[in-house]
C-alpha cells in the first residue's frame, strides 16, 4: 500500500511540475519507476508458480499505473483549456432583477 501512494504522490507531482510548465524533476520520475517496479515485483512474487497465476498477480498494478495515467491526461487536457477573459476596456452591464427575470425566460 505505501508503493502505491508513492505512485500516486509522485506522479501528483510530476503534474503541478507539468502545470507550472516545468518539466518534472529527478526524483518523482525515480519514485514513479521505483514504486511500478516494486509493487509489480512483490505482486508477482507471492504468485501461484505458473505464468497465468502470475500474470493475474501483475494485472492490479498494470491496471494502478494505466488508470492513474489515463486519469492523470484528463486532468492535464483539461487545465489546459483556458477561459476567456473580458479584455480591457469592455463595460458589462449590472445584473439587476429585470435582467434575471428576462434571462429566466
């Protein structure tokens, strides 16, 4: 279980360094390969001796790193929407209660 929350805080990290156009750093990548390759490894050890039993063993943490992943671009496609701003200039009325009353028609 601490692999697996090695696995999320680093790869919680490489996004904010993503986020903040940095590209991530030594350390959350090592983490990130080190954690896979642990949680991989010790699933795959207490396995039953055959290949199908321990390819059923590897499959939660294949399916951890290619959830988290999957999740991971979603969260990154969507910050990088952006949304536009009034540019300088530009008068907005005031919302008053005619205004609501026709928006509400």
């Amino acid at each position: 279980m601490s692999v697996d929350g090695m696995i999320v805080a680093s790869s919680m990290t490489l996004l904010a360094d993503s986020r903040h156009g940095q590209r991530g750093g030594l350390l959350p990548w090592a983490l990130l390969v080190i954690g896979s390759a642990a949680s991989l490894a010790a699933n795959v050890a207490v396995a039953e001796p055959s290949l199908v039993g321990r390819l059923i063993a590897a499959w939660p943490s294949a399916a951890l790193i290619g959830a988290y992943e999957l999740l991971m671009r979603q969260v990154r496609n969507t910050s990088q929407k952006t949304v536009p701003v009034a540019s300088y200039g530009t008068q907005t009325s005031p919302m008053t209660s005619k205004t609501v009353i026709r928006n509400l028609i």
